[in-house]
C-alpha cells in the first residue's frame, strides 16, 4: 500500500505546490510509482506538470463529486513512474455542494483507498486554508508534510493547523503523524531568513528535516515550463535539495 502524504499549510506561497511537485518528481526519479493529487483549486500542480486545465476531462471536481472514479481521472505526466490526479477551480464550486453532504470529510479517503495499492508514495497538495478539502486530505493520509517558510510571521496559523490535526486524529484518522518539517525560501545571506529558521528548529525539534529549501530562482521559472525543477535545471540548488528531501523522506517512513 502507499505512504500517503498530505502537504499542507493555511499560509499561503510557503512553496507548498512547489515542494509537492518535485518531492514527486524525485520520488518517482528514484524508482518509486507516485501519484500527485491535486487537491487545492488553484490548480497550480496540474499546470505546474504541463497540463492544460481547459483541456481535461475528468478531474478531481468529478470524482469529489462521485461523477468519475479516482482512476478514470488519474493522468500519466511525461516523467517515468509520475502520474497526477489534476483539478481545475471548479473544485472550489464543488466544496459548496460536498458540504451539503453528510459523509462529507472521508470522501478523499474512500477514492484514494480504491488506487492506493498501485503506487509507493501519493502526495496530495491541500488547499491553502483549513477548509472542508483539507479536513478530507488529512483523513486521506498517513503523514502530515509542513513547508514552512523562513519570513516574518512564519508560525503564524501552525498552532492552529496542528489542532485542527489533533481533532482529525482523534475523530477519524487515529494513525496521522507528522512526517516533518520543510523549512522553504531560505535565504542564507539574510539574519531575518537565518533567525526564523533556528526558531522553526526550536517550535519543531527533531521533526524538522535537515534538508531546507533554498530561495532560488529556477524553482520559480520551473512551473512556467510546465516541468519540475530538476528537468528545468538538475544541477540548481532547489533542484538538489528536493533530491535530497526525498530521501530523507525515503528513510523515514522505512521504504
């Protein structure tokens, strides 16, 4: 079965997609079958891989909605082992009407139990907030990825998410963990960039990775490429600290 993995943060421009994309990218590089689901209405992970939104078919909006199966929505990217689950803004619309429902946060779950035996890792992108799509993605996962970034107000908003995480777990998701971490936007010529980061270490301990994500411009340029960043440019610093997140990741949850 996969290790199902749900990256998120309330806090918007983190790097969250930015870290979903190519943590998947490089999982898949390394030899293991991952599936990106695209989980927040922005989209950004479906164009950020090269699709077009208003060209596809079947989305997660009509799987939400019990209108397509995960796995008739589910698209094979251009990169070996790395496929995507893509969304389009629709699914903001969609929340509207799944909150109408009354088994409305597990439905993520059930579609992703259907297809998880056929991948090694599944990263869901969450929505930036602490929305109905997010409550589903944390009862969808086994593990909990936090990019932080290292800027003012860094921390604000985290207590929140970790409470809401503690509700999950205690209501509907008893395994939930955090996997870890991921200090993002590091700038290591900056004091501000470098104090957040030891105050990240301090608020999170030993669950912070050791690999951070450096500030670093062909990160940025990727998506408009519609490629991750170690297709972009391999040998750039975002590009080899996402490898070597992978693997951290790799060996903590044992694979």
């Amino acid at each position: 079965m996969a290790t199902i993995i749900a990256i998120t943060n309330q806090k918007g421009g983190v790097g969250k997609t930015t870290t979903a994309i190519n943590l998947a990218y490089c999982l898949a590089k390394s030899g293991k079958k991952t599936l990106i689901i695209d989980f927040d209405p922005q989209g950004n992970a479906s164009s950020g891989l090269g699709f077009e939104k208003s060209n596809l078919k079947k989305t997660m909006v009509e799987v939400m909605l019990g209108e397509a199966t995960l796995e008739k929505a589910i698209l094979e990217t251009k990169f070996k082992n790395l496929s995507i689950a893509p969304t389009t803004p629709h699914l903001a619309n969609a929340e509207v009407d799944l909150n109408k429902l009354t088994r409305k946060f597990a439905l993520l779950k059930k579609a992703v139990d259907t297809v998880a035996e056929n991948y090694g890792f599944i990263i869901i992108d969450c929505p930036p907030s602490l929305s109905l799509l997010t409550i589903n993605g944390l009862i969808a996962a086994n593990y909990v990825l936090l990019p932080v970034q290292t800027e003012f107000y860094a921390l604000e908003g985290v207590s929140q998410l970790l409470e809401s995480m503690k509700l999950v777990k205690k209501a509907m998701n008893p395994d939930l963990e955090i996997l870890g971490v991921v200090p993002t936007m590091v700038d290591s010529r900056t004091t501000l960039s470098m104090q957040v980061l030891e105050e990240i270490k301090r608020f999170f301990g030993k669950k912070v990775f050791e690999t951070s994500i450096p500030r670093n411009v062909r990160l940025a340029e990727a998506p408009s490429h519609g490629v991750p960043v170690g297709v972009y440019d391999r040998f750039s610093k975002g590009a080899r600290a996402y490898k070597a997140l992978a693997k951290e990741i790799v060996e903590r949850v044992g694979e």
